[in-house]
C-alpha cells in the first residue's frame, strides 16, 4: 500500500516508484477496463518472464589450440537471445511442478537435470537449448583469451572447486562478461542443444552450426562448483548422455532473434 504520509519523493524518486510498480498498476487498469482473465495472466506471465540478453550476430574463432577436439575454426553466427542467469530452482518448480536439485535454493541453479528436462523447460517457454556455437560466442564476449576475463583464473568471476565449498550457489553473485551473462563460467555445467562429436570441428559448416545429426552424447559446457579452473575456459568442451542426471549439470535457454539461414 502507498504511504501517502511519506516525505515528499524527488524527481528520480518519484520515476524509480513508478518503474517499481508499473506490473502493478497495469494489472489495476486493465482489471478496471474490464479485460478478460486470459489477458491478464499474459501480463502477469510477461512481468515475471525470465530476463534475457540480445547477443548481436558476427563472425568469431571458435576452439583453441592444443588439443584434439577443440580444432580453431571461424564460425559465423546469426543474432539469438540468451538468459542473462542459469535456470534457477524457482524458475524451473514453477513451470515443471518438481524441484530436482541436491542443493536446495530456490536462486540456485536447478541441477540434476537430464538434457531432455532441460529442453522440455526450454520448449515451454517457446525458447530452446543454445547450440555449442552459440554458447561459446556467447561466452567469450569478443574475447580471444583462455577465460572471458583474461588467461588467469580470477575466483570473482566463477564458482568452481577452489571456492565454491563443495556446493552451487545463487545465481548472479559472481562479475557478469561483458554481455552481460553470470556464471558462463562455473556453478553448473550447461547443456546445448548439441550432439558431441570429437572431430567435429574440422567439417562443422561456417555459418550457424547446428552439431552432428546424430550422436550418444550431448556437449555440455562452461565448468561447474567442482570442477578445476581449466575446465572453465571458454574453449573447454565436455559431454554426457543426455538422460544422466548429476549435481554438477543445469542449463539457460536461448531463442531466435530471427529466422535462421
């Protein structure tokens, strides 16, 4: 309820109250005008809907060098969104009635997730899984060097074995890459939509690649609250079968921009 017996708001003040109950005072109008039910669930949906980053298209060198399965190649991708955090607790018990996790939070990454929960979650919003590519762009933000910060590990940037104390943490608490995505490095290993495939690097089509049409295993990326720092470069590519379920795997969604050529 508002205090009218408050102090008197300065301009920015009075801006920041109204940004911060704009949700509902729109609810309020539209339950005055006589809007159907279904409209304002919509609203209600959209005004909790999960936060995501425009990742503008370009061309990137994908992989590293010194070893076999992370061949340097150019790939050219097509602007995509992607969720600024990893699928929290909440998020994930709120559409899919069940809460996996071992390390209960709800701003937790969710965990214990195979990678068909994880894409049926995605599915349900009318987003999907990031492909390898698009996870890995999305993680350097434009840089070229071992982590998206530089080539030493800093543990302000990432949850992972020397820090975490054995455990996953809230999401969004450590520094955010310069597109504005927490923890692409550590707390969870992520699931993409990728089947995993050793050489694929060396005959992966330039633009957009979608992973081989076939496979046992799907790529996970990005290291997690065990793993050791070389497991949380950019570059680093590791994989599972996609109905396992562990501590370590969650996932983020990402959706097109626009139609893919």
């Amino acid at each position: 309820m508002i205090n009218f017996l408050e102090a008197p708001l300065s301009d920015s003040g009075r801006m920041h109250l109204l940004e911060h109950r704009k949700p509902i005072l729109i609810l309020l109008l539209l339950v005055f005008f006589g809007f159907p039910p279904l409209l304002l669930a919509d609203v209600a949906e959209s005004s909790e809907a999960k936060e995501m980053e425009f990742i503008s298209g370009g061309t990137f060198t994908m992989g590293r060098e010194g070893s076999s399965n992370k061949t340097p190649h150019e790939v050219e991708l097509s602007s995509f969104f992607l969720d600024t955090h990893e699928v929290t607790q909440a998020d994930y018990e709120k559409k899919r009635g069940f809460n996996p996790a071992k390390f209960d939070g709800p701003n937790r990454p969710v965990e214990q997730v195979t990678w068909h929960e994880a894409n049926a979650y995605c599915s349900q919003l009318g987003k999907r899984l990031p492909t390898e590519a698009e996870w890995e762009y999305a993680a350097r933000g434009g840089t070229e060097t071992q982590f998206y910060w530089g080539d030493e590990m800093q543990p302000d940037h990432a949850w992972f074995q020397e820090n975490s104390e054995d455990a996953t943490h809230p999401v969004g608490e450590t520094k955010p890459n310069s597109f504005g995505l927490y923890d692409m490095s550590g707390n969870v290993w992520e699931w993409t939509g990728d089947w995993y495939a050793k050489r694929y690097y060396e005959e992966s089509p330039k633009k957009n690649p979608q992973g081989p049409e076939s496979g046992e295993e799907k790529v996970i990326r990005g290291g997690s609250w065990y793993s050791g720092a070389r497991h949380l470069s950019s570059a680093t590519r590791y994989w599972s079968e996609p109905n396992i379920r562990n501590s370590n795997f969650g996932f983020r969604c990402a959706r097109d921009s626009e139609p893919q050529q």
